[in-house]
C-alpha cells in the first residue's frame, strides 16, 4: 500500500470537527494564582470524523475499509476542510514558496497576482508541497499581494521544517497529511443502523 491515501468523497461530507491543538505549559503561583506561561513549538490540526448512524450497508463498510486500508497508525491519509475547499480571497496567479527552511507563523509566497488587496481572507486554507510531503495551514489575516505578486501570510499551524525554495502551494482543495490517532477503530453494528468514528491528527 503507498501512503498517503485520499478519504472516500462519501465520508469527507459528513461531519467534522477541526480542533487547534497546541502545546502551552503554565506555571501558577499557589500562593498569589500568578501565572507564567510559555508557548512550545509543537502545533497541529485533530480532526473528528462521526458521521451521522446509516442503515447502508455498503457506506458504511466504504467507510470501516478506508480505515483498514490505514493499518492503524502505520498508513497516513489527505483530508482537508469540506467547507473551506475554496478561498473566499481572490487567489489567483500561481504561488510559491519563497525562500527555503522558512520558520515560525509566517510564510513569504512570490508569484501570486500583483497589487489585490484580500488576496487571501481569514479562514482561507493553503496546502504547501504535495503527496506524503502535503502539509494544511489556515490564513489567520487578510493578505494583500504587492507589485510583484510577493505576499507574507500568517497562518497556523507553524511551518514545518525544511520547506524547499519553490515549493508548490495549492489554495483549491487545500488538504494536508493525517494520522490515525488510534490503532482500533470499531464499526458499531446494529439492527438497521452503523456506527463509525475516528479522531486524527495532522502530521507536524
């Protein structure tokens, strides 16, 4: 089996839950409540899939079989946001990564559409580099593009490391590399009526 593999269509339009996962230690006074804080570097989408109980057979094994097809947490599979598979900014031209082994909440882009402003909205998704290496960010911002089709975009969750100079970013269908974040994933059988979920987590 090569990995990553694409969720049945029948399944990505049930429902989800997106989660921001991130990793913050607090240290809290007992005496005075004060509390210190400190931001790790680790961040990362978990999406819940709980499609509604269905009484067809052959939906519900499509379902309980992509999950097999996953061995567990050896397999990795592509899932992105149903409802954000097109971005409310304008987004055109042909973007890039640019500048290799960019770090932190900001990313610089080169070869979108000169001088739009809303380039990108809020909410929009961009997916960097394809295949295993595929990895989803939400815009945090509006972004404008400058007379050279340059942008800086501040998404989460933080870049990954080791982004190549020119790496494709594709802002239609956006959708990033996921895991399974159990071995066990049970199909519920009965009269007339299955049930299936599963929790996952994006890969950093």
């Amino acid at each position: 089996m090569t990995y990553p593999i694409s969720m049945p269509d029948s399944l990505v339009a049930q429902g989800l839950v997106i989660t921001y996962k991130v990793v913050v230690g607090v240290n809290e006074s007992e005496f005075t409540f004060e509390d210190d804080t400190h931001k790790w570097p680790g961040e990362r989408w978990q999406i819940s899939f709980t499609p509604p109980p269905t009484s067809d057979r052959e939906l519900a094994e499509e379902w309980f079989t992509f999950a097999g097809r996953l061995r567990g947490r050896h397999g990795t599979f592509l899932c992105g946001d149903p409802k954000g598979r097109n971005p409310k900014g304008n987004a055109g031209g042909t973007p890039l990564v640019d500048g290799a082994n960019q770090e932190g909440y900001v990313l610089a882009i080169k070869g979108a559409s000169p001088n739009v402003t809303d380039w990108l909205l809020p909410g929009d998704y961009l997916q960097i580099r394809t295949g295993s290496l595929a990895r989803l960010h939400m815009v945090e911002l509006p972004v404008d593009t400058d007379s050279a089709g340059d942008a800086l975009i501040p998404l989460f969750p933080t870049l990954g490391p080791s982004i190549p100079d020119n790496s494709q970013i594709t802002l239609v269908n956006a959708r990033g590399v996921f895991r399974l974040d159990d071995n066990d994933i049970s199909l519920g059988r009965k009269p007339g009526m299955d049930r299936f979920s599963f929790t996952a987590s994006s890969l950093p």
